[in-house]
C-alpha cells in the first residue's frame, strides 16, 4: 500500500489505508486541531529527530478497559503500604521530560522530541492532555502522560525512577477514569509490559468502531488535582 503525503488541508486518509506496518501518512503539522482530528480518527504521531512528521494507524492496537486493569498481589501490596503518593496535571511538562529521557530513550534517541514536547503542552493548555505523577515523598517516582477524547484516554508514554511506580500511576488513572464512565485505554501498540496489566489486542477495525463509541471528538472529563 501507499504511504499518503499530508498537506496543509486539516484531512487524513482512512487509516484502513495504512501499510502493514501502520505507516499511514507523511508530513503535515502538529497544530491542535491536527492532532485532535488524528487522534479522533485512531491515528497517531510518531517519529525520530531526523525525520518528517509520520502518522501511524497499526493493526492490531493495544487497548485496555479501565474497569479491568490487572492489580498483581505485588503491586496491590505496594498501594495498600502507601510509600507514593498520586497527582494529576500537577508537572504536565516535566512528566514528558522524564518520559523522553527514560532508559532506553535516552540512550537510543526519543520520539518525544521538543516539538511533540511543545504540541502536547498546548493541547494540555486546552485541557485535552493530562499527567499522573507518582511521588515518593517530595521526588518524582513516575509517572505517564496522554490524551483524554470523549470517552477514551489515549496513553502516550510512562517512566519510572523507582520500581513499580509508574504502575501505580497507570492503577491509579484506571481508577480514575473508570469512576468517570470512560470505556477504553487506547495503548498503541502491544507489549509484554501493557499485557501484564490488563491490556488485549484488537484488530484496527474493531479499535476503530469502539473508538467511534466513545465520541473522541468531544473533550474528555477529567478532574484535574490530587487523587
């Protein structure tokens, strides 16, 4: 299949277009409206320092239903001592910082660039992005940052300077979402990791159709402060 080029009209192809590798687009900007637009669509940014702006649409999509993310004992443990603590939106662009400088990022080279830094600061302005910070007394344990649309929260990237705290963080906004009637968690692209805490695989098609049920067009509800 063809990998499409973007102009400057605010328009995407139909993401069942993408190649086989979900490669869908080429080019375009990283305006609000861009962005939002792309994200309501099932597609998403990603690419390296060196390259031009590529917009992806994989198949099959990661996803996770926030009322059914898995709680190890481990990790149940950990909450119950309450060592970290939890916050949202607090350090919106510090949270991206550490997502871009995490382990093999930082040595391999990030996608999280100064321009998508830059983009999703605006959209966090907005109030369409949001952070979860987990806290080990006043130092900045992990944490995750992402996108809240209708009634999905797609999730862009974690970090963690302690063991298991960005999945307290990521337990945390589970919760959080799921008491605020959200259906899906939108991961991008499978891992070993997001499997471990509850997330399946769908066929893009069928991502697509319950993306569609959650009205990703509007701006999501998501309560802001601490949790």
């Amino acid at each position: 299949m063809s990998v499409f080029a973007i102009d400057d009209s605010l328009a995407f192809p139909p993401p069942h277009l993408a190649d086989d590798n979900g490669l869908l687009a080429v080019g375009g900007d990283l305006s609000p409206q861009r962005l939002l637009l792309a994200y309501s669509c099932g597609i998403f940014p990603w690419y390296g320092a060196d390259d031009p702006i590529m917009w992806w649409s994989p198949d099959p999509r990661c996803v996770l239903a926030p009322a059914q993310v898995h709680i190890s004992r481990s990790l149940a443990k950990t909450i119950r001592r309450g060592e970290f603590s939890v916050t949202f939106d607090r350090c919106f662009e510090r949270c991206m910082h550490q997502c871009a400088q995490s382990g093999y990022r930082a040595a391999e080279g990030t996608w999280i660039s100064a321009e998508i830094i830059t983009a999703f600061t605006t959209l966090h302005r907005l109030g369409y992005a949001h952070s979860v910070e987990c806290w080990y007394g006043d130092e900045l344990a992990g944490g995750l940052y992402g996108l809240a649309l209708g009634r999905c929260f797609c999730g862009e990237s974690m970090f963690h300077h302690r063991s298991n705290a960005s999945k307290v963080a990521f337990a945390a906004l589970a919760q959080h979402l799921h008491q605020r009637d959200y259906l899906l968690i939108d991961c991008q692209l499978p891992t070993a990791h997001l499997h471990s805490l509850g997330g399946y695989d769908l066929a893009r098609r069928d991502f697509l159709a319950r993306l569609e049920r959650c009205a990703p067009i509007q701006k999501g509800k998501f309560v802001a402060g601490e949790f």
